[in-house]
C-alpha cells in the first residue's frame, strides 16, 4: 500500500543516516485470507506477497527477503502483473523452489509468528511502528520518525 512504500522509503533513509541503528520488520498483509484482524477487504493480494518475500527469504536469505520485497512494492501498483515466475527470475532462482516454499509449512509458521505476535501489541494498522518498544503515533508527519530515531540514538529517550 502506499503508506508502506511511504515508512519503506522514510526506513531506508534512517538506515543510510544512522547505521547502527536495527530495523525489524514483520509481514502484516492486509488481507483477510490470512489475517484475522482485517474485516474488510483492503489489499487482496497482500498475503501472497508476504508468502513470496518470505519464502524469498527463506530460500535466500535476509538479502533475498529484502531484493523480493522491494521489487514488490516498487510493483505494487501492477500486483496483478506480479507471479512466481517473474518474481523467480528477478531472483535468479528456479520458479518451482519458490512455488514450493511459498506454500510451505516454514512460511505459514513464519506468516503465524508475525500476525500473533501484531495481536499481542494490539496492531491494528499497517504500517505500525516502534521505536524501542514504544508506538510511533504521527510517524507520517515529515521529520517525525527522524526525530524520534535521532532522540533514540543519542541515548535521550528512556
């Protein structure tokens, strides 16, 4: 969705800007197949990309999450475009090793993990951010996520 690729770019700009800094993220598709906090439809194919990023990443490693994440939200206004196979090939993987892991137990374990572990921080949007542990409200608001990161790095918040 838009405001994902939005906290995507604002992320990659305080990676460049603050090195040591960890980001952590967790696959919340918005769409009902599975996610139970969705009650109406919003993104319909927001499950089958976190099941393509995971199991990117699962083949691949972290960097392969990554490369298959970033393509689909540069794709994200063409998702109807986006298959295994074309997905595949911009990984350099074989089409079927992805096809099998999308739908593998270790990705619905993985896809499980996340949704439970939204539940237990009563995430009720996406994208939700925190920052040491604390909501990030207004993180949209230009500057906002910046300052809450800066104040975090320099050891002023507590």
């Amino acid at each position: 969705c838009p405001f994902h690729a939005s906290a995507h770019a604002m992320f990659e700009h305080i990676r460049q800007t603050y090195p040591n800094v960890r980001y952590i993220f967790r696959d919340f598709p918005l769409d009902a197949a599975c996610n139970e906090l969705v009650k109406q439809e919003i993104n319909p194919r927001g499950c089958e990309a976190s099941r393509l990023a995971i199991a990117a990443g699962r083949l691949l490693g972290d960097n392969g999450y990554w490369k298959a994440h970033d393509w689909i939200v540069r794709n994200r206004d063409h998702l109807e475009n986006v298959t295994i196979e074309n997905l595949a090939a911009h990984l350099a993987i074989a089409p079927g090793d992805l096809r099998k892991m999308t739908v593998s137990d270790d990705v619905d374990a993985i896809l499980l993990e996340n949704l439970s572990l939204a539940i237990s921080m009563s995430v009720t949007m996406s994208p939700t951010i925190y920052v040491n542990g604390k909501l990030v409200s207004g993180w949209r608001t230009p500057g906002v996520l910046d300052r809450v990161v800066a104040t975090a790095v320099s050891g002023s918040a507590k």
